[in-house]
C-alpha cells in the first residue's frame, strides 16, 4: 500500500495512521463487490483505500472529529462518491438490516492504566483492554453476510485469547494474519470469517 498516494491531514485529538494502521491495510483484500464497513475511522486512511477499491463503504467513529476529519480527507481525495461517514458508538447506529461483507476495526486496546493522554479513547480500551474489541466482535457479528470477514487489531499486553473466545463464540472461524512487534508488546491482525 503506497501510503503517500494520498493527501491526508489529521485533526488534533484524532488517532494518526499509525503502525498498527499499516499492518491492518496491508492484511486487507477489499474486493470491487465488497460492502465495507470501517469501525474507528479515525483520520480515514483505511476508508480512503477502501473507497478506491469497494462499491460501497462505510465509515463509523465516535468521534465527531474524526468523522469530519475522514470526510475532509474524503473530499481531498475526491474519493466522497461511494462513501458514507457516521457517528456512531461502534455499531449502535447502524439499522439491524444493514449488512456488510467485510468490516475492519482497530480498537482502542490497551489496558486501563495511570497515565492520562488526549488520545486515551483511541488507545484504552477498557479495564483489560479487550472490552471494546469484544463488544465489536458480537456487534460486527449481527451485520456480516455469511461468509463475511471481520479484521481486528489486538495487543499481546491485553488478554487475545478472551477475544479469540468471543470470535468463537460469534461464529467466527479465526485466524492471525499478521503481526508486528511494537516496542514491548506485539501486535496482531484477526482475521474471522463467519460461517
């Protein structure tokens, strides 16, 4: 993925395309059929690659800063056509009969700690960490087609084997499709596939 193709600018207090970012992107086939769904879109990054590639995308945060930063990139890129951008806690805003091939989220999901920072919604996500990943797992369940595939970031600092159980759980077939070592922890894309 040439990340320099496009001209993004990112707001102040939203989550930057970072190296978990890249990881996802580059773990991603988006199909020109695919129905896209992005979770956390942040600056938008993911979602701009997607529109290039998918018919239909969506794009969700809960960040009403990131939403505009994603339309502005969105706009910058001329890439707005196919493009949808909500706010949205994760999936709650979605209709119960909107339904996607493909969904990617990269989670907040480091565990709750001390130290406070402008960015800890984009990077605590929960007590354990895995919290808000698991509440998006049994979400992004309820939208997937059968045979849809969900791509989730996780951290070896929080518990991954709780959020592989809850894939189970879904009726995820789950597997890791990649993984980069980050300073001391390391990072792992999940792939599910439900059936």
């Amino acid at each position: 993925m040439d990340k320099d193709r496009y001209d993004i600018t990112v707001f102040p207090g939203v989550y930057p395309p970072s190296e978990d970012t890249y990881l996802l992107l580059d773990s991603l086939e988006i199909k020109p059929d695919d129905a896209f769904l992005e979770v956390g879109c942040g600056a938008g990054l993911i979602t701009l690659v997607a529109a290039m590639k998918a018919n239909d995308v969506v794009s969700i945060d809960s960040s009403l800063e990131a939403v505009r930063n994603t339309l502005q990139n969105l706009t910058r890129n001329d890439l707005l056509k196919n493009c949808h951008v909500i706010e949205s806690d994760l999936l709650c805003a979605l209709a119960p009969s909107s339904k996607f091939s493909l969904i990617v989220f990269n989670p907040p999901y480091l565990p709750q700690d001390d130290d406070q920072t402008d960015l800890d919604h984009a990077l605590i996500g929960g007590e354990k960490g895995t919290e808000i990943a698991q509440r998006f797992i049994r979400q992004a369940s309820e939208h997937l087609v059968a045979g849809g595939r969900i791509f989730v970031i996780v951290s070896t600092i929080a518990d991954t084997d709780s959020i592989r159980e809850t894939m189970t759980k879904c009726g995820f077939e789950t597997e890791t499709v990649a993984e980069a070592s980050l300073f001391f922890e390391k990072i792992q894309v999940l792939r599910g596939v439900l059936w």
